[in-house]
C-alpha cells in the first residue's frame, strides 16, 4: 500500500465516488436498496444485461427450436467459441486460445490429464506442483487423474506449504521446482481465502526453466485482474464465471490453452471438441478442433452461457485495466478503513496491491458469527475457516461510500459484540 495520507471519512469516500468512472456501470445490476453486496468473489449479482441475453436465448428456443443451432442470433452452434473471443481481451489471449465449456472441475480434469498424457509420451515426469492452500476442488481432480493413469497421488502431488497458512511465496514455488522433479505447475492466480495474487509470470517463467508445464485457476481472478497469459506463455488456465463476470449460479465454465498445444488429443474427448467441418459427418474417430475448442466435451451448455454473453456486454462499456484499477482502489480503502477502526480484526491479505486480488480477508476470532451478524444487517460477506470474513468490493457494482458503510457496520458489530447472539458454527453453506 502507497504511504500517502488516507482521508478516513465518508466524506472522502463519497468524493472519490464522484470522480469514478465506473460509477455508472452499478445501474445495470439488480441490488437492494438495504443491501452491500460484498459477496461477488463467490457469486456475482444479476445484470440487466445477463437477463435480457438468456430471456432471448428462451425465446429463441421458443420460436425456433432445434433452428436455433443455426438460425439464432447469435448461432448456438458455435456459442462457445464466441463467448471464448469475447473473453480473450480478459485474458491477454488470442480468440482461439480461449473457449466457455464444460465447469471448472471439469476443466481440471480434462486439462491436468491432458498434460499428464503428453509427459508420459515425453518421457518426462508426471508429477504435479501444488499447494496447500489450494480450493478443494483442484486437489480432487488431480488426484483423480493421477489415479486413474495408476499414479499415486500420494507420491504424484507435491505441495508447496504456506509459511503463515494466509500466503504462498513465489520462492517456495521455485525452491520446490529445483528439489523435486515437476511436470506439471497447478497453481490459482488468487487465493480463494486469504485473495492473495499470486505471480503467474514468474511461476511461468520457473516452471519453463525446469521443463514443467505452467497452469492456472483464475477463478478468483478472472473479470477482476487483468492477465497477459500468452505474453507469459501460460500452457492452460481454467476457471468459472459465475463471480466477478457475474454470469449466474452454476453458469459454464471458461479455459485457455496455448496456441503450441493446439492439435493434443484432450484427455476427456467428446464430439463438441471434434473439428467444427467434420462434426457432423459423425466418423467414430475423433479429429480435435485446431484450437482451445477441442478441449470441449459435450453439446455447449446453451442457457447457462447465455447470461455470460449479456455480462460481457457490462465489460465492453470499460477496460479490464480500469476495473482493476477501481478493485485495487476498493480494497486498499478497505484495508485502511480496518486498520484504521478495527483494532480487534486483522488484515490477511497482502496490503501490497500487487500481490491482491479482488477481495480482503478480515480475521477475527469470531468470524462465522460476525459474518451472520453482518447478513442480517445488510451486509453480504461469507466465512471461510478458521477465522476470515471475505469481503468483496467488486468493482463494477460497488461504491467507496459503499466499503465505508460496510466497516461502520462491522465495527458496531465486534464493538458491542452483537456476534454473541449467533450460535457457532455447524453444517452447512458459509
């Protein structure tokens, strides 16, 4: 964080919202009145603009039926791989290194087995390098691809160890590349709980230098970060677009292979991924698309990509630069403000903005129960164990002034420890 003087007022807040150039974007969201949405790290609101584009997708089925494959507009056939193009300037990718299919699970899965395949044909090792503040989800399905080439995974995966359980240090990554022998580099861009960002360049770069290959989730940072991932010569990258792009519950996956790697046989084949000329010629042998379209296995998801397509248009009206520039703006209040009226919570995440996604973790002993107390006082947070409010101020829909009401709230909350009225923590969503 700069060291220059920081205004804690909402009267500065207010101010720097009038000078915002995004301001103007928040009228296409649906929020209440009541509310702070400070939860898009994990599921981003409704836009007018998501709306319109699955009511048309629905009427379009209506009127046309199976005609909509080729007569809709835009065309079903080929949603995917459009949907893919309007991601790439989010990605630093070209339009055919990037495609929407499938989930993020799914992607893993295909992707990670993919590569694996192609070290056992190199010859080379077919290890993964993760770590131990990964999102579940990735370890599983690594795992599973391990098991399923008769790998063990106990021996497979490795994982770097964070050394405070909030952050992982690129030098770690890199120390572990020249102790074990790598094949594979599966890292996030941003960590899911603490929203640390990690350095995807240099993970790249090291990952390269001892002959692995380098991918990522960018779930936490896709639509709030802006990449360059062919310039870094990313291998693959996968993640969901239900949080900062905003798309809607269970909306379709997204994932970026290199334009070197086109013409690999994907580890999950399917006729969605066959070449788009000879689809339907239905031969039993499989020819991939010449692009990030192979990895696709079955038909396009229609109706949970469309709402993506209205969402980009949110995105066309700005720069991925100048939404980043607003979220570093967002947090980095956001921590001062904690800092400055909060003593009884601690900041977990980086206060460099450089190595900060999109969302602050706040600490404190009583996490889960000050996450309800804040609900119930309009202000939509969500917990993650053992002790962090993950607070979200993304930057397409949410106001200084917004952040500022947002810690008013949290500080009457630990002040008064309104949280002793909620019951600890037991099963169930956070």
């Amino acid at each position: 964080m700069d060291g220059d003087e920081f205004d804690p007022s909402r009267e500065a807040a207010v101010a720097r919202d009038r000078e915002d150039p995004l301001a103007a974007l928040r009228d296409r969201f649906s929020l209440p009145d009541d509310e702070f949405y400070m939860d898009g790290n994990s599921l981003g609101p409704l836009s007018t603009d998501a709306e319109e584009s699955l009511a048309r997708v629905v009427d379009e089925w209506r009127e046309l039926g199976i005609r909509g494959w080729t007569d809709a507009d835009p065309e079903w056939f080929d949603y995917g791989e459009r949907l893919g193009a309007r991601l790439a300037p989010l990605l630093g990718a070209d339009d055919d290194e990037v495609v929407v299919t499938n989930s993020t699970t799914v992607n893993i899965h295909t992707l990670v087995g993919t590569f694996l395949d192609r070290l056992r044909e190199e010859g080379g090792p077919t290890t993964v390098l993760a770590n131990d503040l990964d999102f579940p989800t990735d370890h599983y399905a690594i795992r599973a691809q391990l098991r399923q080439r008769g790998l063990d995974p106990d021996d497979h995966l490795h994982l770097v160890e964070s050394r405070d359980g909030r952050t992982v240090e690129e030098d770690d990554v890199v120390a572990a590349l020249e102790a074990e022998d790598v094949g594979i580099v599966f890292m996030p861009s941003v960590l899911y709980r603490s929203g640390q960002l990690l350095d995807v360049e240099r993970i790249t770069e090291a990952a390269h230098e001892h002959g692995a290959y380098a991918g990522f989730d960018l779930a936490h940072s896709i639509g709030a970060v802006d990449h360059d991932l062919s310039a870094h010569g990313v291998d693959f990258a996968v993640w969901c677009t239900y949080k900062y792009l905003n798309a809607g519950p269970g909306s379709v996956g997204g994932l970026y292979v290199n334009e070197r790697h086109f013409g690999t046989t994907p580890a999950l084949a399917g006729w969605w991924g066959n070449d788009k000329e000879t689809q339907f010629d239905m031969e039993l042998t499989y020819t991939p698309a010449r692009n990030a379209g192979a990895w696709q296995i079955g038909t396009v998801h229609v109706l949970s990509a469309a709402p993506l397509d209205g969402s980009l248009d949110v995105f066309a009206e700005t720069t991925i630069e100048a939404v980043r520039e607003k979220s570093v703006a967002l947090t980095d209040a956001l921590i001062r403000l904690v800092d400055e009226r909060l003593p009884d919570c601690a900041v977990g995440t980086p206060r460099d903005a450089a190595r900060r996604g999109g969302h602050v973790a706040i600490e404190h002993p009583e996490a889960y129960r000050v996450s309800l107390a804040l609900k119930d006082r309009g202000v939509v947070v969500d917990f993650r164990q053992p002790n962090v409010v993950r607070v979200c101020p993304a930057p397409l829909y949410t106001s200084h002034a917004d952040v500022w009401d947002a810690v008013e709230i949290l500080r009457e909350i630990v002040e008064t420890e309104a949280y002793a009225e909620y019951e600890p923590r037991g099963a169930g969503v956070t």
